[in-house]
C-alpha cells in the first residue's frame, strides 16, 4: 500500500496543476503580478478585514497603500437589519428576517470604475421564541457570522467576473 501511495498522490497533484484548479476565492482574472488594495469607509469594517486575510491567505498579492495598488476594492458601506417577518397571538415577533448587505466599488489605478456601486445582500429567517432568549440570541450570532462569510464569499465571486480588459463603454 505505501508504494502505491507516492505515486498516487504525484497523480492527484499533476491533474489537479493541469487543470487549471485554484484555490476557490482567489480572482484570477487580474494580471499576474498586479496588487489589490482594500478599503473601507467605515475604519472598523469586518467585511473589509475577513476579506483582505481570506485573499491573503489565499495567494492574491495586496497593497500595503492605495497607491502601490494597481486595484482598489472600496467598500462604501455595510449593513446588518432585522425585520419582522411575523408576529404571535400576542402581537410578539415570532420570526424575523435577517438581512447583511454591502455596497462596493472596484477601480483601477488609472481612477476607472471597473465595478461602481455593486451590492450583495444575503437574507435568512430566525424563528423566535420569548422563552429562549439567550439561545435566540447566539442562534442569531452566528447566523450572522455565516451570513457575512457567505457576503464575502458573493463579493469575490463578483470580483472573478470584473473583465480587467474591457473598455469603460463595454462595461458599462
């Protein structure tokens, strides 16, 4: 079994190196070589923060500055809502809508806009109960920790699809 292991495994690693296989999150529609810059208008954006290590890690060259960047990913404002989608015969919620969206922008370091103004939602419904507060409130926790991962994950899937080539005209 051990001598057929090494080979196997150089196998799987020359199939998966020659079928252009990337690590999933990584744009690579930007030249090679060229670095992305993140910002955010809101100096504590965790958006802004959960995607600049995921792009780091995985393998995307960033900007230390905006100005050794060759691309700017600017997000302009992050939202987290609640609204109830239901109520009791009491007149209570018993289910609300959770809702995290962010609007962004992408330009290049001529100043062109090669995405203005995007936004990305994610929605989901929490079931609520009065006589399970502290298990409704960790419940709504880390469904907004999901929520903002799933954000972050429409957003570079966003950025895959930025034709860095296109003329302003064509991409508007």
């Amino acid at each position: 079994m051990m001598k057929i292991l090494p080979p196997l495994l150089l196998l799987t690693l020359l199939a998966t190196a020659g079928c252009g296989w990337h690590l999933r999150g990584a744009p690579q529609n930007f030249p090679p070589g060229s670095l992305l810059y993140i910002s955010s208008e809101d100096s504590r954006s965790d958006i802004a923060n959960e995607l600049t290590r995921l792009l780091q890690n995985t393998g995307v060259p960033m900007a230390s500055s905006p100005l050794e960047a060759d691309y700017t990913l600017l997000i302009h404002k992050e939202t987290e809502r609640k609204r109830t989608v239901s109520v009791d015969a009491r007149g209570r919620a018993s289910e609300y809508e959770l809702i995290t969206s962010a609007l962004y922008s992408v330009r290049d370091s001529g100043g062109n806009w090669l995405l203005n103004n995007a936004q990305a939602d994610v929605y989901r419904t929490l079931e609520w109960d009065d006589n399970e507060i502290v298990s409704k409130g960790e419940e709504e926790r880390l469904l907004r920790e999901e929520m903002r991962r799933e954000l972050i994950s429409r957003i570079i899937d966003r950025l895959r699809r930025i034709d860095v080539e296109a003329s302003a005209e064509e991409r508007n």
